[in-house]
C-alpha cells in the first residue's frame, strides 16, 4: 500500500533570455528542475507546482508533461521552458515548489529570484550557421549547448559544443528521427550576469 510522502532533495532555477527567431522576440523564462525523493517510487509522482505568492502567479507540470533528465546518480524533473503571461518578465522575489503524489501528500522547497533584471536589446546572443557541413558557432562565451529537436518539435537530444560545433552528419546519425531534417537550439551560460541564454529554432533540412 502507498503511504509514503515524496520529498524534494534539490531544487534548480535559473533565469533564461529566449532569442526566438520565428517569432521575432526576445523573453525571460524560467528553467526549474527538480530532484524528487519518493520510497513508493517516481512513478507515484504527480504534479509538480511552482507559485510565486506575492505576484499572485503560479505554473502546473504532470507526471504526462514534465521533461525528465538523469545527472550523475539523479532523476530530475521540471521544465526548461516556463514563460510568463505576454512574455512579461518574472517576478524577483520567493518562490515556493509544490512536489504531490498520487495520495495527494506533498513536500515544499523554496527558491529566490534576485537577480537584476537585463536590457534585452544589449543582450549579445549566440550566433548558428551551417558552414562546410557543420553547426558552428559565433559569441564568443567558449562553450555551447546544441539542443535538437524533430522537424515536428520533439525533443531528441542534446551535444556539447565549443565554437566549431558539430558534424551534421553526427547528429543525424544520432537518432533515426533527424535524418529527414531537424531544428535546433543553442544554449550558453553568461556568467557574469548569471543567466541562461537560449537562441533558435534553425531550420537544417
């Protein structure tokens, strides 16, 4: 019988800035993760809840949405892409992380966002192109993170990169699903404001 009450053994929230090429903007997200602890086992997980009380906000993901990732020895749950009502950027302040199972018991942590908010228009985004059959890469922040992505969105996998990034041919020979064409993202880290920054989609056909 189930019984036992899950617990959050780490929380991980990191400001994005979302260069989105097809529609044309630039947005602050939210990637939030988490590293559940359940003695029935992950499968007895059910919603993952996060609230920013004070803005009167707060974002749902289930056991059938949210994206999954193993770390070393860790299961970690959440989503890399929580976005804010017309693109308005987050509140700074507390939040708090809502972990149930399916018996409806329930653990909490809580995370702050302080960081000063950034002029987009000054942001110098990573730049991708194809060039003698590779993605290479343009920013100048020495390492990359190569998402890629079905030609119908679904994500696949991803490739860690410096600047002269990575054969075509390795990543659609790295799943069936991109060899008839694909998208992709590029990530990096901007450590001196402490932010993520994220810019795609690109189209290889």
């Amino acid at each position: 019988m189930l019984g036992n009450a899950p617990e959050i053994a780490r929380v991980s929230a990191q400001l994005l800035y979302v260069n989105d090429l097809e529609a044309g903007t630039v947005a602050e997200e939210l990637a939030l993760h988490v590293v559940p602890e359940d003695k029935d086992g992950l499968d007895d997980l059910e919603y993952l809840h996060v609230v920013a009380d004070k803005a009167e906000l707060y974002w749902s993901m289930s056991s059938d949405s949210w994206s999954q990732a193993k770390s070393q020895n860790d299961q970690w749950i959440g989503s890399a892409r929580l976005a804010m009502p017309r693109n308005e950027r987050f509140p700074r302040g507390e939040y708090r992380v809502l972990l149930y199972d399916l018996a409806g018991d329930s653990a909490e942590q809580r995370f702050y966002l302080d960081s000063e908010p950034i002029d987009t228009e000054g942001v110098a985004f990573p730049r991708a192109e194809v060039v003698g059959g590779r993605i290479t890469i343009a920013g100048g922040f020495g390492w990359y993170t190569i998402l890629v992505y079905t030609a119908s969105n679904t994500y696949v996998k991803s490739f860690a990169a410096q600047a002269d990034g990575v054969e075509l041919d390795v990543v659609r020979r790295s799943d069936s699903a991109l060899r008839g064409g694909f998208t992709y993202y590029v990530y990096t880290y901007w450590s001196r404001r402490e932010v993520g920054l994220l810019v795609g989609p690109y189209l290889v056909e």
